[in-house]
C-alpha cells in the first residue's frame, strides 16, 4: 500500500511538472514572420538535396567496405629451420595480412612491423591465448605461442577497432589440401 501511494505521488508529481512547462510555453508570445529576422529559409534545387544525399550513402558504403572486405589477406606461415611458423605482418592502418594459417601443434611466431603511430595500433591482443602486448613503433616485436587446438582466433588492436585472425588448421587438413592439390595437377596434365 506504501508503494502504491509513492507511485501515484511520483505519477502526480511528474504531472504537474509537464503541465507547469506546457502552460508556460503557451504563453509565450509569438513572433511574426516578418519580425525574425535571424534565420531565413533557402529553398535548395531537388537535384542538389538528391545529389547530397547519394553521395552520402556513397561515402557510407565506401567506409563500411574499407572497413568489412578491403583487407583480408591470407598467408600461410613458413616454417624455419628451428621448425618455427613465421609471418611479418605490418601494422600500418590495420594488419596487413589480417589472416594467418598456421598448424596445429607446432610453434608460431608473429614478428608485428608496427608502422602506424596511432595510439589504437600500440597494442596487439590475442585472447584466447592470453598475450596482450606493447608493439613499438618503427620496430617488429615477436609474439610466440604454440596453438594446440584447431580453429579461428582472433587478435585486435588495444581498442578493439582493427582485427585479425589466425587459423590454425590439424596437420590432417592441411596433408589432405596438399594431397588434394597435387592430384588436380596430375589429372590436368
């Protein structure tokens, strides 16, 4: 019942504010057209407000592109002598490439060629890996882990705006990639 009561109270009072606000607006004297001399209406051609408007959702569909499809390269990792994955990938305005193919099971390296001086691209981040790391700029910095389990990761920049993947594939799908290309080669000859 006290609820009630604090309810209809509040209802009343928010009430009472909206009429107080309303009558006092209504009050208010208005002014003639010819006596606002501050603003003046300009009639735009249709063609104009057509040709605005188009090249808006142009520049829209332009932003949406370069930041959704524009830069999704893939790389396979080459392995060293140590039996190492290694891929350079240059931090200039995103990751470039934003993908990698790795095995699963042995070693990776990413040497990251930080280019860009935007304070977003500072940091690289891979979650599912733990490693948060500081990049210099005008220097690479190696990060090293060694994924176990098959599938996509992700890595983003410190604000999370800039993304890339890495996939890492069982040495059974890439052997049968392989396998697979080769007999394409032999049939075509």
């Amino acid at each position: 019942m006290i609820m009630l009561k604090k309810i209809l109270l509040g209802n009343l009072a928010g009430l009472g504010v909206l009429f107080s606000a309303t009558a006092a607006t209504a009050q208010m004297p208005m002014a003639s057209p010819q006596e606002t001399t501050q603003f003046r209406r300009i009639d735009q051609p249709t063609g104009l407000k057509l040709g605005v408007t188009v090249g808006g959702l142009a520049l829209i569909g332009l932003e949406l592109w370069w930041f959704l499809y524009s830069k999704n390269r893939v790389q396979k990792a080459d392995t060293t002598n140590q039996g190492i994955q290694e891929v350079t990938i240059t931090v200039d305005g995103g990751y470039e490439p934003s993908q990698v193919v790795v095995n699963a099971g042995q070693p990776v390296r990413l040497n990251f060629d930080r280019r860009d001086p935007s304070s977003c691209l500072e940091q690289v981040r891979f979650p599912d890996f733990g490693i948060a790391q500081d990049l210099k700029l005008n220097q690479v910095t190696p990060i090293e882990f060694t994924p176990q389990v098959p599938g996509q990761y992700s890595f983003t920049c410190g604000m999370n705006m800039f993304r890339g993947t890495v996939e890492v594939q069982s040495t059974d799908t890439v052997l049968s990639r392989i396998e697979a290309a080769r007999s394409e080669t032999i049939v075509s000859r």
